[in-house]
C-alpha cells in the first residue's frame, strides 16, 4: 500500500486558499495535467482523462468540509484510492497545504510511486499559481 503525501506553502490565508482547493469548477486548473473532474451530484464527482485508469469517466466520492478547512475524496470504482487536502494557517496571512494520497493496490515505492509523487508537487504548484491569481485579480 502506498501512502504519498506533499505539502506546500501557500501566499494566502487558509480561507482563500480552501475556496480555491474545494471549487470543483476551477479544479481542473490545477489537478494534475490529464485528470478532469465535473461535479455529478451531492457528494459526487466524475472523473475522466489520462490518469483514470480504464474508460472512463469514473464516479468518486467528494466531501469538502469548510470548518475543517479539508476536502476529501475516493474511488467509488476503484475504492484502492482514497486521499484528502487539508489547510492550514501559517504565518503572516499565509497557509500551508497538505496531500495525502493512498493507493492500496500500490507499493509504497518504485515508478509509478514517484510518477504520484512528482504530480502532487506539481499539483501544489499550481494550486499556489491559481491562488495567487486570485489575489491579484
């Protein structure tokens, strides 16, 4: 089982940047490149692209709690992949954001470990991009 994790500084408090992180219709902004994501429903999101595996698009599981400033969300499908989005204040009017993705039909290391990994600090980085967007626009 693989357990993959990142964390990312963000240049804007934890509301703003859990707007940003839970909007399901600018999520495709900054997901990994080849994932989209389109709400399907109360506590439902439908996934297509690249890195769904099989055809698609696949059904998952969404939560996205304000007062706990996190996300979560699941495999409906594929109930082997699960993972969650949590912010947090820092200092001076920033925040800091973790990813916590498990993949229990994976290894906990080797390629496609590191492919994950390297996506989720991509995917931080452009979730940093979109939220500095929003403060200037």
């Amino acid at each position: 089982m693989a357990e993959l994790e990142a964390t990312r500084s963000m240049p804007a408090n934890s509301t703003i940047v859990y707007g940003v992180a839970s909007d399901v219709d600018i999520m495709d902004r900054w997901l990994p490149q080849g994932l989209s994501v389109a709400d399907a429903g109360p506590g439902t999101l439908e996934a297509d692209g690249d890195l769904v595996p099989g055809p698609g698009p696949h059904e998952g599981l969404f939560r996205a709690s304000e007062e706990q400033l996190r996300v979560e969300w699941g495999g409906r499908d594929h109930p082997g992949y699960a993972g969650w989005l949590q912010v947090s204040d820092a200092a001076a009017g920033t925040s800091e954001v973790t990813v916590h993705i498990s993949l229990l039909d994976e290894p906990d290391s080797g390629s496609h470990a590191d492919e994950v990994r390297e996506l989720l600090d991509r995917s931080l980085d452009r979730l940093a991009d979109e939220v500095s967007r929003r403060l200037t626009g």
